[in-house]
C-alpha cells in the first residue's frame, strides 16, 4: 500500500555529512542583541551534525542544539549600520565583501515569540552559510535524538576539562576521566540507571528460552513476522533474506552468526527500526503536480507574536515561521503616517503595535527558501487608500525580491479558463502575491477616484497614523452570501473581522498578482462553470465549516482545480485555533493557522508538515485530486481505492519521562476523518512514582477500522499525574510501521526531545470485514486451512455414516479361536467384530491401522468429497447472492441520486422564475 512502505529496509536517507572545515572550525566574532561586548570566537559543528558550539579564548564551550536553531539564519546589515560602536568593534570600516554574506544569527527559544538572539560574524564571505545549511539539514533527519547526542553534549560541555562529572547525566556526584568516557560506558551507565526486564522477556519468547541468543534464522523469523509491514507489496519490498540480516548483526553484534539479548536491544534503538520509515522525512512526494493538489503549510496574521487585539507585531516572526517551513504568509498592510508615506503593517482598529513594510518584505526574502525552495504565497490583506503608497509597495516587492518574484504567468500555463496551476516544482524559487486584481478593462482615473473616495473616510487615532474607516455596507456586502440574511451577514462580519474591507488595488499592486487571485465566492456551481483555476477564495472557519455541513463533495470537487484559504474567525481574539483536520478531510489548501499559539491544532499542523523534508507541501490522496473520482469527508465505508487499515497500539514501557519521581500516564487518540477521529481514545493507568522506566502490562488499544489511513494521524502523549504534559508524537497512520519500536517524545513544538520514548507493540494491517475473516484466512495461510477442512470432515464423518455404507475392514483370522465360527462370519463389519471379540471365548488382536491407511477407506473418501462438494456450492450460491445485492444496491442508490438531481433541478428553475417575477 502506498504510503506504507517501506517496513524493514535500510536507511535510504542520506546521512548528515559535516565538512571538515566546520569539524575544525572557523573564525568569528560573536555578540548578543543585549551587550555590545565583541567576543573573537571558533565556531564549529560536532561531526554528527547534533551541535553548533564555539570555543572563546578562554576555552570555554558553549554549545546550541539543533532543535534550537532550527530559526536560525543570517540577519541583515540594518541593525549594525545603526549602531557606531558596533561598527567600530568590527572594524567594519576597512572590511572587505557584503556584511550580509559574512553573518550568522542564532535565535533561540521554546517557541516563536520567547527567542533570544546571538550573532556571529565571519572573516570571510560565504562562511556563515555553511554551518547552517548544515544544521537544516540534520534537523531532518533527527527524529529522536537519543545517548549518541548526550555523549557528544557532554563532550563538548566538559572540552576544558580532564574529568566529568556524572551529575550532569545521572544525578550523582562523581567524576570520571574524559578519554574513558567512551559510548559503549555511556551504554552501560544508561542500561544500570534504566533496567530493561521487558525486552529480556520479549528476547525469551521469539526464541532465546535455552540459549542466550538468538540465531541468524530467528532473528530474520522475527524480523520478516513481526517487524516487517505486512501492507507491503512483498514483490517490491521483499521480506529479508538471511545474508541481509547477517549483515545487521555485524553491525550490532560482535559474534557471528547470532545476536545477544545486548545486541537485540541496540537493534531496537537502531536507525533500522523507527517507527517511521526515514525516508518519510526526506522531500519523497511528486512535486509535479498542479498547486492545487498539495496541502500548503499557511500562517494568519504572521505579524502578532500574542493576542489579536494587543501586543506586539514583530518582523521576526516572519523569519521564524518562514524558517519552520511555512510557505504561505499574511500581511495586513494599512497606509503608514502622513510625515514619511511608508506603508506599515499592522491589525487594524487594535491596539497591536505597527512595523515597517519594507522591513517584512526584506526579512521574507532573507528567509523565504532557507529551509524550503518551493513556492512562498504572500497573502495581502491590503487597506493602503493611498496611491502612493500602494505604488511604493509593489517597487518595494520588486526591487527587494528581483527575480524571485512572479511577475507574469508562465508560458506554459496561461491565465485561461480550464488550465490548471504550475506545479511546486515549475515554481521553485519564486515567489506569488495574492492580493486583488483590476479588470484589464478598468481605467486608471477610476482607480484613483475609488482611493481617493476611501482616504476621504479615513481616521486617525491617538498616534497620529491616519487608517481608513471599513464602510459598514462594503464590509456586509463582502461578507454575506446572497442566501444571507442580515443577522448571518452581521454574525460573519464580526467573524472576517477587516478582510472584507480591503483597499481598491491599483494598477502597480495589481500587475504583481497572476496564479493567486482572490474573488469573493458566490458558489462552488459558479466557480465549476467559470473553470479559471488562478481564481481562489478565502473562508472565515464558520463560512467553511458552512459550506462543508452543506455541499461537502462539491467542497472537495473546488479544491481539485482552486485553492481555498481558510482563517480563524475574529472572535479568536486570544489567538487559538481551530482544528485544521476538518478542512483537509475537504481537501483545502491554504489552512491558516496562529503560529504564534502552539496548542493542539497547531501541534497537528507542525506534525502534518514535518513529513516530505518539511517542504510545506503535502501531496494530497490521489481520490482529492483525480476529477473521475468523488468524495464525501463525512463518508462511513471505505473510499473507493483505498484500503483501510486496522491499528493496534500496545504501549509497554517508558525510558527517562523525567528526572522528578512522579507518577506518569499515556495517551493515545487518532485524528482524521469524523469516523476515523476518536479523541482520548485510551489511556494507561498512572505509574507509581517512577518516571525512569515504568511498564504498563495492559491491553492494546485496537483501531478496527480506519476508513482512510492517509489522512489520518496517531498521537501518543505522555502526562505526569498531575496532568502535566511531557512530551508527545504525531505519526501519520499510512506510514506507521509494525512491531515493537521506540518512539522519540517531541516537546509542543515539535522539537525532538533528547531522551525521553515510549517502547510499544504495534500491528497494522489492511482491514477486513468481520464476514470475510475465514476467506482471508485461507488465502493467507492455505495449509492450515486445508488441514482444518480435513479435520472437520473426519468429526462430520462419524454423524453422516449410513447403515448401508459399510466400511471394509481387513480379514480378521479366528484360526486360532477354540471352536467352530460359521462361514458367514469370516469377513464381518468392524462393529460387529468389537462385539463378537468382547464375548468371544479367546480374545484376539486387530492389527494398527496408520492415518493414511484410515484416510485410504471408502467412507471417508466419499464423505470427503461430499463435504468438498457441498461448501464449493454453498461459496457459489454466496458470491452470487453478494453480486446480486451490490447490483440491487447500485440500482437503487443511482435511481435515488437521478431523482435527487432531477428535483433539484425542477426547484432551481421554479426558484428564478419566481426571481424573474418579482
């Protein structure tokens, strides 16, 4: 099954490689945003890839995890332009090269908005790139960080010094010399600290009861039956053979030819066993298709770092959720004061502070393909009234983006009706404005004299900075569909908050708009008939979740040619979120959610795009993008082409949940379509006071039927008693793997955490109705089947024996018997021998017959075939029926849906000629 593949193969992601400049190290000048102190440092990166880490003159080691950095990147030359003893401290007067090519900005922190910053600059241009490239990417390929980054922390931590102490890892105060501080001692520390009896007793039970290890042979039994991912096509993804899985205990095992119980569980821990195959984390998906078949990783309102009514808006989140693989971001521009005529961003008619247009637009290019190259969308919410200052935004976006910028349609796919979008792949590296776009047919002095009919209504606030006034009627009218009715029309306007009251685009600001043009939806009808897929629409969640209660087929018919925006309603004022799963179930591209709030939709989003080398494009399921093919998300069967799966989750033990001695629990829920969508749906009792290594012996939680695995995740979370969260991990359900596997604990944001997992027992396999159990079970292991055949035909041969079917049995010799036996007695049935014997004056002795002599008889032979005869029969008569049902159904649901269609028509044409009428 795609998605699941591949279930025990090699690693075929490409391992991190770290030049041996950074091992070595490199010059450069370090300071912070909070001190103006110039440090001459050695920047290097550990040769695992794990760390950035410096060493000062002093020899003291500072160290940042990858994790940490992944906001990383280089920052402009603006700031230390401004700052003369900076420039002075650097010497950046006799400097040589761009500044820009010379920097590297570390920030930091839990989340988007708690960051701190620290910088480094170069001695020579085009240093600063490498380390973090690098660092991106090991970022994916880090799914669990694991004892080899502790050792290297720890190494690096204690470089100064000859001794480590031990407090550092296993809270005890002790010293030991560095050059003995190896991985293999680490192992053993760990292994002492955290006991590990349930996979002692997992190693006993595969096949190692007499013997202290397992064999070549049981370890490819084990590894082929219960490891290997039995949705796979075992033509393409063949199950191992032995030479392969010798050569996995070379790599584990020091002895030939078997593995220890020590060897078993560092191949648990192994690259080879994650419980995502790793490739799913390298960019694995077509990029190739039309923008409308993906899934677009989008951001609301980019520019708040906290609520939407008050707080501060920062040009940094544009870098940091640009860095975190976000392709589609919001800018809110309104016409800046009157003194310097520069547009600014901001929310308008709230206290949230302005920043400056220009310095978004620079830090969208400084950071737009750093960790993806495919597509960015700049989704403008545009109010600028001022002509000027439109005019002055579209030259910003030129002159700043260049050549990135999409200024015109490709040659290949004209702005016609029927054409379908480029594809991420033709639009790499570019970059596409969304704002409103003028009718060709529409005169320039009509424009300024709309503009300047809105600047007439325009307020100005406490500050001085003039903003323009939403016309309540504009706003309603851009708000309200025509079934509406005032109170849904004011319900909505509060809802869509300023997006309804955008500024009339001027030709400039309009000539930069080509694929993604907003238009005010009327129906998905109208937007089928028009056909023009550079057409998109913007969705207020309550105006979605409308649409997708009312048209949910016609819903996911739309995102096959258009895109769909969806954004969080205004009254999220303290910016939470909506779950983005229900409006992917519809197939819409650009869910936008509040970076800024990592809660458990975001946490969903994060996890969503983790996958496909955190591009920010997910290929949709092929049934949400063939037009042949139809789909209801509110669907309960199985989706035409798909094949559902059965999960069963086993949680068995923890490792290292914390360093407190506290109680600790698991929860485990799947998110996908509404009947696939069970919310807590288990969850483990609470461990007594250990957090170092509890076992939980309890039931799996089984999943029987998941209608649509590839839309569908698995999020297991661990808590502390008292409902503290510790960390969790979201996994697609199609790309889950069988067996037992540790599973890397990520913190809210999606960071991988150092130490803490879960060890669980997983089983998945392709559903089956409970009606055709025995048929699968027969195709799936025919021997036991057939023998099981025969063993009921032997029980149902002693109930159907008839009186006329004797079974011959052999002569059975009375010579020796005392006295005469008649002549008609010499060949006697077998019963009647029994009780002949049992009165007999000399008991005799009737020769053992074997199994097959038994099966060799008449009677057994004919009852046999019988009973083959009549179940052969019975299977016939059931297929026909089952054929002539489905058929029956077919008619009946293609008889129901023609009258459907055909009263619905009837009551359109009756509903606009009573229109006409009045």
């Amino acid at each position: 099954m795609a998605g699941a593949q591949p279930g025990v193969h090699a690693l075929q992601l490409k391992p991190v490689s770290v030049p041996e400049s950074l091992r070595k190290g490199s010059k450069f000048m370090k300071w912070d945003d909070d001190s103006t102190a110039v440090t001459p440092v050695t920047l290097r990166v550990d040769p695992q890839g794990y760390f950035l880490y410096w060493i000062d003159q002093n020899k003291v080691s500072d160290a940042y995890t990858p994790s940490l950095i992944e906001k990383g990147g280089t920052k402009t030359s603006v700031d230390i332009n401004k700052d003369a003893k900076l420039r002075e401290l650097l010497d950046m007067g006799n400097m040589v090269g761009r500044i820009e090519n010379k920097m590297l900005t570390v920030v930091s922190g839990p989340d988007m908005v708690n960051i701190t910053y620290l910088n480094f600059m170069a001695f020579q241009e085009d240093v600063a790139k490498v380390p973090f490239i690098c660092l991106v990417s090991r970022l994916k390929v880090c799914p669990w960080l694991g004892i080899r980054y502790i050792l290297i922390q720890l190494l690096i931590c204690f470089n100064a010094f000859s001794l480590i102490s031990l407090t550092f890892c296993l809270l005890q105060n002790d010293l030991i010399p560095k050059e003995d501080f190896t991985l293999e001692l680490y192992k053993i520390f760990l292994s002492n600290i955290c006991p590990r009896p349930e996979i002692d007793t997992i190693f006993s039970e595969i096949g190692a009861k007499s013997r202290p290890y397992l064999t070549v042979e049981q370890l490819t039994d084990f590894i082929n039956n219960k490891q290997r991912d039995p949705r796979l096509n075992e033509i393409l993804y063949p199950p191992l053979k032995t030479e392969q899985v010798e050569l996995l205990i070379e790599k584990y095992e020091p002895n030939v030819r078997q593995i220890s119980v020590e060897g078993f569980t560092r191949y648990l821990s192994g690259d080879e066993n994650s419980v995502v195959p790793p490739e799913k984390l390298d960019q694995n998906e077509d990029m190739a298709l039309p923008l409308s078949h993906y899934f677009i990783n989008s951001s609301h309102n980019t520019y708040l770092s906290a609520g939407q009514l008050a707080g501060n808006s920062s040009v940094e989140m544009y870098r940091q959720v640009l860095l975190s693989g976000c392709r589609c971001v919001e800018l809110d521009c309104w016409k800046g004061r009157a003194t310097d005529e520069e547009p600014v961003i901001t929310h308008g008619f709230t206290m949230t502070t302005e920043i400056s247009f220009k310095e978004v637009i620079e830090a969208i290019a400084e950071c737009a393909f750093k960790t993806s190259p495919y597509p960015v969308i700049l989704s403008f919410e545009n109010h600028v009234d001022s002509p000027k200052q439109q005019a002055k935004m579209a030259e910003y976006c030129r002159s700043i983006f260049g050549d990135a910028l999409l200024t015109e349609p490709l040659e290949k796919y004209p702005l016609e009706p029927g054409m379908p979008l480029p594809s991420p792949q033709e639009l790499m590296g570019k970059i596409l404005i969304k704002n409103k776009k003028n009718s060709p047919k529409s005169p320039e002095d009509n424009t300024k004299k709309k503009l300047s009919d809105q600047a007439c209504s325009t307020l100005t606030d406490s500050s001085g900075v003039l903003e323009p006034s939403p016309n309540p009627g504009e706003v309603e009218a851009e708000s309200e569909d025509e079934e509406d009715d005032d109170d849904d029309g004011k319900k909505s306007s509060m809802d869509e908050g300023t997006a309804g009251s955008e500024a009339f685009a001027t030709e400039e600001m309009s000539n930069l708009v080509n694929y993604i043009q907003p238009v005010k939806f009327h129906s998905f009808e109208a937007s089928k008939k028009v056909g023009r897929s550079y057409q998109m629409s913007s969705f207020v969640e309550t105006k979605g979740l409308e649409q997708l209660t009312k048209s949910p087929v016609e819903f996911v018919e739309y995102n096959k040619l258009q895109l769909s925006r969806i954004y969080p309603k205004g009254t999220r004022v303290d910016s939470s979120n909506y779950m983005p799963q229900v409006f992917w179930n519809a197939g819409c591209q650009l869910v936008a959610l509040n970076f800024q709030t990592i809660d458990l939709p975001m946490q969903l989003n994060l996890g969503m795009y983790e996958y496909n080398g955190k591009s920010g494009y997910r290929l949709k399921p092929e049934f949400m993008r063939r037009p042949d093919k139809h789909f209801d998300p509110f669907t309960e069967n199985t989706v035409d082409g798909i094949v559902a799966n059965t999960l069963s989750v086993k949680i068995i033990s923890g490792q290292f949940l914390s360093d407190k001695k506290v109680g600790t629990y698991v929860e485990i829920e799947m998110f996908g379509l509404p009947v696939d969508t069970r919310r807590k749906a288990f969850r483990t009792k609470t461990s007594q006071g250990n957090a170092v290594n509890p076992v939980w012996e309890e039931e799996a939680i089984t999943f029987k039927k998941v209608v649509l695995p590839t839309l569908a995740s698995l999020r297991i979370a661990v808590f502390e008693e008292g409902g503290k969260f510790i960390g969790h991990r979201i996994i697609p359900v199609s790309a889950i793997r069988p067996g037992y596997r540790y599973i890397g604990l990520r913190n809210e944001k999606n960071q991988a955490l150092t130490l803490p997992a879960l060890f669980v027992y997983v089983e998945v396999k392709d559903y089956v109705p409970d009606t055709f159990a025995d048929v699968i079970e027969a195709l799936s292991n025919p021997i036991r089947y057939v023998n099981l055949m025969e063993q009921r035909a032997k029980q149902l041969a002693a109930l159907t024996l008839e009186e006329e079917e004797e079974v011959d049995c052999k002569e059975v010799n009375l010579q020796t018997l005392s006295g005469p036996v008649p002549e008609s007695s010499e060949r006697l049935t077998c019963s009647y021998v029994t009780v002949h014997i049992g009165v007999a004056l000399v008991p005799t002795e009737v020769a053992a017959q074997t199994v097959e002599e038994l099966k060799q008889q008449k009677a057994f032979v004919k009852e046999q075939r019988k009973q083959y005869k009549e179940m052969k029969e019975l299977m016939k008569k059931h297929n026909k029926k089952t054929t002539d049902m489905i058929k029956e159904h077919s008619a009946r649901y293609n008889e129901f849906h023609n009258d459907y269609l055909r009263r619905r028509a009837i009551l359109q044409k009756s509903v606009k000629r009573d229109g006409k009428k009045r």
